[in-house]
C-alpha cells in the first residue's frame, strides 16, 4: 500500500507469484502462464458477460459461471498448459463477472488486469534476472 492503490495491488500480486521460482527459466515460464492466464480468464469473462446482456435472468448467470468453471476444469485435466494456469483463469474469469455485476466496468477492469498482470510479472522477472546475473558474476569473480 506504499506506494500502489487498492485496484493496483494486482501488478504487486503478480510479482510475487513469479519471484517464488529458483531458475530463471521456470521464472520466466511462470511469467507467461500467468499472463496466458488472464488473458483466457478476461475472454472467458467476456464471453459469459456477452452472453448474460442477451439473456439477463439470474438462473443464466448460475449457469454461466457453472459453465466457465466447468471449462476450465476440464481443461485442468486435459488442457495442452499446466493445470494453475486454468485455475488462475477461473478466478481471473470469476472476479471480472462479479465485479462487473457489481461495480466496474467490464471492458476496463479486464483491460488493466491484463496490463498490471503483464507488468507486474514482466518486470518482476526482469529484475529478479538482473540481480542473479549480477550476484553470478560478482561470485565468479571471488572464486
């Protein structure tokens, strides 16, 4: 809360999911399932918010969301990405619907998840990279 507002705590939250990996490579693998995941999570918002405008009764709604998590978790056991990248797509998909019930504005709240989630895990894995291959050369050169 230092220095982001309370709708920006998600690039802090995406940083922290990436800096938890031990190399680099699985760092950066990270980095774009998380990214993957919310842009599947923001079209699976979308699609369901699209569908509820044509039909806006309460039992849709129950079914959409029933649908999407349905999806997701099928794509959880037969998906071509690893499993946390569906379930992060489900919640991804489930906090655009019900915030856009409530009080966001779809298009914008999935828009700057999509860019705070890119930020935050592109930048995080950035400098986390910088700073293993500064201390790797700083230790190569005191052996």
């Amino acid at each position: 809360y230092s220095f982001l507002d309370m709708f920006n705590m998600m690039m802090a939250i995406s940083a922290i999911f990436v800096l938890c990996f031990p190399t680099r490579e699985r760092l950066f693998a990270e980095a774009r399932q998380r990214i993957m995941a919310t842009v599947l999570g923001a079209s699976a918002a979308a699609i369901a918010l699209f569908i509820l405008t044509i039909n806006g009764h309460f039992f849709m709604l129950v079914g959409l969301v029933f649908l999407v998590g349905l999806f997701f978790s099928t794509k959880m056991m037969s998906g071509r990405y690893p499993p946390m990248v569906y379930q992060f797509s489900l919640s991804v998909a489930l906090s655009l619907i019900i915030g856009a019930l409530t009080t966001q504005e779809p298009a914008y709240a999935a828009l700057t998840r999509v860019a705070l989630t890119f930020g935050g895990t592109v930048i995080a894995a950035l400098l986390t990279a910088t700073l293993e291959s500064l201390f790797e050369v700083s230790d190569r050169q005191g052996k």
